[in-house]
C-alpha cells in the first residue's frame, strides 16, 4: 500500500468554494479510480493550510493517478490556492485501520 500526501494553502476568502469543488466535484472521482484505497483530508479555515492524504494499493495506481485526474484537479483549484501543491509519495509502514503491520506493507 502507498500513501500520497498533498499539501497546499487555499486562499481563506475561497474556503467554501474549494471545499464544494473538492468534496462534490472531484472526491468522488477520486474514489473511482483504480487501486483508491482512503482518503483522509485536513482543513485549517483560519489560514488555509490543507493536506489531504490517500491511501492506493500499488504504486502504479498511484502512478496512474498522478500523471492523469490529480493533474485535471491541480489545475481546476489552483486559482483557490495562494500556495500551490507539494506532493510526497511513500511507501505504507503502520495501519491499525488498514491491517497493515510494521514494516510489512506490501
């Protein structure tokens, strides 16, 4: 399992757009794609830091992901963000939720 953390800053005055845009618009297209596994995203209002993480089986879904829909949604809410998005991917080492175990993720 691979997990795919994105961090950006949302401009505070475009809070209720991006979260509509997001959560409507591109969460469930998200969820819809090959591999998906979780999603667990977080939202600071008062200064627009946002990170969401997702969970996929394989790297190349991941892979997948990245090189097709993430682009489509980077470039939809970029004029929501005051920072644009900073993307790390890694390997999954613990999930209690998931099952899986220290340094056996596969």
């Amino acid at each position: 399992m691979y997990s795919r953390t994105v961090t950006c800053k949302i401009d505070t005055s475009m809070i209720s757009e991006f979260r509509t845009a997001l959560n409507h618009e591109f969460l469930p297209r998200i969820q819809a794609q090959p591999g998906f596994v979780d999603n667990i995203e977080s939202l600071d209002p008062k200064t627009g830091e946002f990170s969401c993480t997702t969970l996929w089986k394989s790297e190349s879904d991941v892979k997948n992901y990245d090189s097709g829909l993430f682009q489509e949604i980077a470039a939809n809410l970029a004029p929501l963000m005051t920072e644009g998005p900073s993307v790390k991917t890694l390997r999954v080492e613990n999930s209690s939720a998931h099952r899986v175990a220290a340094g056996k993720a596969a």
